[in-house]
C-alpha cells in the first residue's frame, strides 16, 4: 500500500501544461543560413509541479485532414527545440518551473507546404509524406509523454492560410 501511495504522490507532483499560443515564442520565424526564411510552430512545455517530470517525449499522435482521420499516418517522434540535432530526440527531464518547446512543424514561404518535424535521416522512411499542403485544414494531435506522469494531449489546428489554434491545455 505504501508503495502504491508513493508512485500516486510522484505522479501528482511532477504537473505541468502543454500548450500553444499563435505568436512568439510559441512561433519563430528564423532565417537559415541561405537566407530563406522558415516558421517554427512549437509547443510549450511547463513543469508546474513539486518534482521532475522525467523521460518526457513528443510523439505526433495522428492528423485530421479536411475532416478526415489520415489512416496512412503513423505517430511519429518530434524534436525538442534548443538542443543539438542530434540530442533532440532524446527523452528530456523537465524540472519544476522550467519551461521547454517541442518543435511540431516548419513552413517555408516558398513552398507553401507544412512539414513535421520529425527525422530526417537517410536511414529514416515514415512510409508516408511528413509534407502538409497548406490549402488544406488540418488538426495534428501532439502527446507528451513522462515516465512518472499522465500522458497529455493537445490537438493544433491550421486551417487554409496558416491560421494556426490549439483545442485546450492539458496537463503533464
């Protein structure tokens, strides 16, 4: 019984929100080193709780587009932001009052196409196209995942033109 009350109090304690908000620093726009200029959208990730939450990860869970659930999408892993490419994937712990940004897609002005951020190595076939086009409305499913927490979900909107809203916070 002791143990039980234990790991419920553990996961109570490491609290937080996952959450979005259609300006900076939930977008960012930076110019790459070409010189095009691409729009980051990213989720906040807060700690609001008493302890840790370790092992977080963000998986896009699935995608709605124009109302339809796309079967031929698989969930995918997604990028921290702020980290080396090649330590971004890693789980991160996520201390109380510390804030991190989950990259969930990327549009460069020029292609007119949303991409997921998610792996780009050569070794790396999703079986499906990580591109969205834009003239499409689409509802991308994001979780947040922790080894002593609840799993968290937050549905991101973009409709036709780049509009981008989020349903609701949920809690990590």
């Amino acid at each position: 019984m002791a143990t039980f009350l234990a790991a419920a109090v553990a996961l109570a304690a490491a609290a937080g929100t996952l959450s979005f908000e259609p300006h900076q620093p939930w977008l960012r726009t930076v110019q790459t080193a070409e010189g095009r200029e691409v729009l980051w959208v990213r989720l906040a990730v807060d700690n609001h709780g008493a302890t840790p939450a370790r092992g977080c990860t963000g998986r896009l869970l699935s995608v709605v587009a124009a109302g339809e659930q796309r079967a031929d999408i698989d969930p995918l892993q997604l990028r921290w932001a702020g980290m080396p490419r090649t330590l971004s994937f890693r789980p991160l712990d996520i201390r109380p009052g510390q804030r991190e940004y989950l990259n969930v897609c990327f549009r460069r002005p020029e292609t007119s196409t949303w991409r997921i951020d998610t792996f780009d190595s050569d070794d790396f076939d999703p079986g499906f196209s990580t591109d969205l086009p834009e003239n499409t409305q689409y509802v991308l499913t994001i979780a947040l995942f922790a080894d002593n927490a609840e799993a968290t979900t937050l549905p991101l909107c973009i409709a036709p033109g780049g509009r981008l809203t989020a349903a609701a916070s949920g809690g990590v």
